[in-house]
C-alpha cells in the first residue's frame, strides 16, 4: 500500500504542514482544576514528535460560567489556563508540530452527576426535542457568548497557536442552535430555514475574525449527528447544505472540520452511489473551503462501541488513500488510533501497517 498522498505538505493561510494527517480533538477531562499542566505539554508532545501533521487539543471552554459540563476539561481563559496552554504549544513547536485548540461550549448536554459551576444554557433550555434542561438564553447570554468566543481566539494566536478551531458539532451549544429539535426560540436566532439557524455561528465566526485579523487560520467543526441522536441529519440536500455552510464560510472560516461516524459512508448515495463523496467531499464541492474529514479511521468500528466498553482493532486504510489521492478533501483527521499508539503515524508512513495498535477503551484512563 502506497501511503504517499497522506504525506504531502499542505499550506492554510501560512500554516505549513508537513503531511495531511490531523489528530482529532478527543476530551480527556484529565487537567486539574481545568488548568493543562505538565501530563498535558507531554500527551500532545508525544504526537507531535511522531509527526502528526496537525494536532487539534481536546475542547477546551470559553468564558462562560456554564461552558464545560464535565470536571477535568480544561479552561481557555484565565492567566493561569492560558500559561499552561502557552506551554503545550511551546513543546508541541519545539518537536516540530503544529497545534490549535478546540474552543468550546457544551450548552445544555450535562455529563454524568457532575454539577457545573452555573446552570446550564441552550439557545431553548432543551437538550433535544422534548428534552428540557437548564435556561433559555438570553440576548445579553447570546451576546455575551460570542464575545467569549472571540477573546479565546484572539488569546489562541497570542499564546503562539498555529490556528483555532471552534466547535460546532455533536449537539453542543453551538450545534443546538443549527438543530431545529433543540432551537425553538421566536426570534431572530431561529428560523425555519437552516440558513436561519445558522446566524449564531455566523456571528461567532464574523467576530473572531474581527479579533484574530484575516491571517489566522479558522477551522470550524461541524456534524449532521447529534449525541442525542445519532440519525438527526441538519440537511437532506446539496443545496441545504450550501445554505447552511456557505454563509459560514463566507463569515470566516476557512477550513471545515467535517464530523461523520464513518468516514467512508457517501452523504448523498442517491445522487452518486454507494462510493460517492463524503461529508467532508460534499462541504468541499459546494463551499470551495478547505475541509477535514473523520470518522472511525484506521479501526473497524465506530467511535459509539469506546463509550460502552467496546475496543476496536486495527483496519486497512485503503479507502482513505482512494480518496485522499482523487482529493476527495484535503486533511484526515485520526482520532481513538492516536490515543492508543502515538507512533501511529509514523508507522503509517514507513510502512509498519502488522506494528499498529488498536484502540483500547483502558487508554481513556490515562494521558500517555
């Protein structure tokens, strides 16, 4: 197997990497006091020493007193968070890697009995259809918000990051106001159209760009599943999905982080097959942005089976490299492999395809 066309340098508003290869961000919940210290500086270390093109962090929290919903997640905010963070990106530039940081707001989705420091926030007090929980927020909560999200990018390219990336999938905040079944709002923050529904993003992206300038590189991440629901899909077309990511690109972004389950599955099989694009190769063709595709590469199971005690052993990467070389999208993006062997890269690219490990669920217990 030729794995060359993983290796080719990509450029992104002078972000040079070396190869296409990103690790996915993947919550830890392991910094103490939602401050990243020395496990963290040497978990991302250890990737980018085995050349990971691109590391993206675990999602970390902008300012909001509700934003993380489990204890563990790291802060983006605060002189002694940023410290820390200063510190990874250091170590991860000195081995030679590039890094940004995942920022984040989990809305109304509470994990386990953990109680956060406020009660939680959603754009209407619902996880999901007919799921309540916590408040509706308000304009000066929304306003607030995107505020928030800004100062953490701008604090991102002062503290030496390569780029930011801003969460908008899975069903979090940001992803509860795309989602008609957590949107039930009467405003202007809603609307029947995904377009519509698409303005609260759009107002984070146009005010980080404001904050960070028109250089630094902005990656937005972006699902059709929920958590809540694994089979919600936001768009049923070609052309919804233009309505939905095109003004987003427009806004700023410049890269979109395209989330599916398994990354080989076409999103729209009715219009060119069983081996036709993907999420990632369908946002590409209708946005013109540059996109990284996931989902469960590598393995032989998707990412649900880690979450229910499940591992998942190693699988040929052929499809990828089918798709990679007819540029299908620009970047892949591995997740539950890199936890498990750090090496995997490396291996990957010196052919050692028998030496990689699968993933372990034990390998979620510690930062290695």
């Amino acid at each position: 197997m030729k794995t060359d066309t993983l290796f080719r340098p990509f450029s992104l508003k002078g972000m040079e990497l070396s190869n296409r290869i990103v690790m996915a961000p993947m919550t830890r919940s392991m910094a103490q006091d939602g401050i990243p210290g020395q496990p963290q500086v040497d978990y991302y270390e250890r990737r980018a020493a085995a050349d990971v093109g691109l590391i993206l962090t675990e999602g970390t929290v902008v300012d909001r007193p509700a934003s993380r919903n489990l204890p563990g997640i790291p802060f983006f905010h605060g002189e002694k968070a940023m410290a820390g963070w200063a510190d990874v990106a250091d170590a991860v530039h000195t081995a030679g890697g590039k890094i940004a940081p995942q920022i984040w707001h989990t809305g109304s989705i509470r994990g386990g009995k953990w109680q956060p420091e406020a009660e939680a926030e959603s754009p209407s007090g619902l996880v999901g259809p007919n799921d309540p929980n916590g408040q509706a927020m308000t304009e000066a909560d929304i306003a607030d918000t995107i505020a928030a999200f800004a100062s953490a990018a701008k604090q991102a390219r002062d503290a030496g990051f390569d780029a930011v990336e801003v969460h908008g999938a899975h069903g979090y905040l940001i992803d509860q106001f795309f989602w008609s079944g957590a949107n039930q709002r009467d405003d202007t923050w809603n609307g029947p159209s995904i377009k519509e529904r698409s303005r609260f993003a759009a107002e984070i992206i146009k005010a980080i760009r404001d904050a960070v300038g028109p250089d630094f590189p902005l990656i937005l991440r972006v699902s059709q599943w929920k958590q809540q629901d694994y089979k919600a899909r936001l768009t049923g077309s070609p052309d919804e999905m233009t309505d939905w990511l095109l003004p987003l690109v427009e806004a700023g972004v410049d890269m979109l982080h395209c989330s599916q389950r398994r990354f080989w599955e076409p999103e729209f099989p009715e219009l060119d097959g069983e081996e036709g694009l993907n999420f990632a190769g369908w946002a590409k063709k209708l946005t013109g942005a540059a996109t990284i595709s996931v989902g469960s590469v590598g393995l032989n199971s998707d990412f649900g089976g880690a979450f229910v005690g499940q591992g998942s052993q190693t699988s040929p990467i052929d499809q990828l490299i089918t798709r990679m070389e007819r540029d299908e999208f620009d970047l892949i993006a591995v997740g539950r492999a890199l936890i498990s062997d750090a090496q995997w890269v490396q291996k990957v690219k010196n052919g050692q395809m028998d030496e990689l490990r699968g993933f372990d669920i034990e390998d979620l217990k510690t930062l290695a």
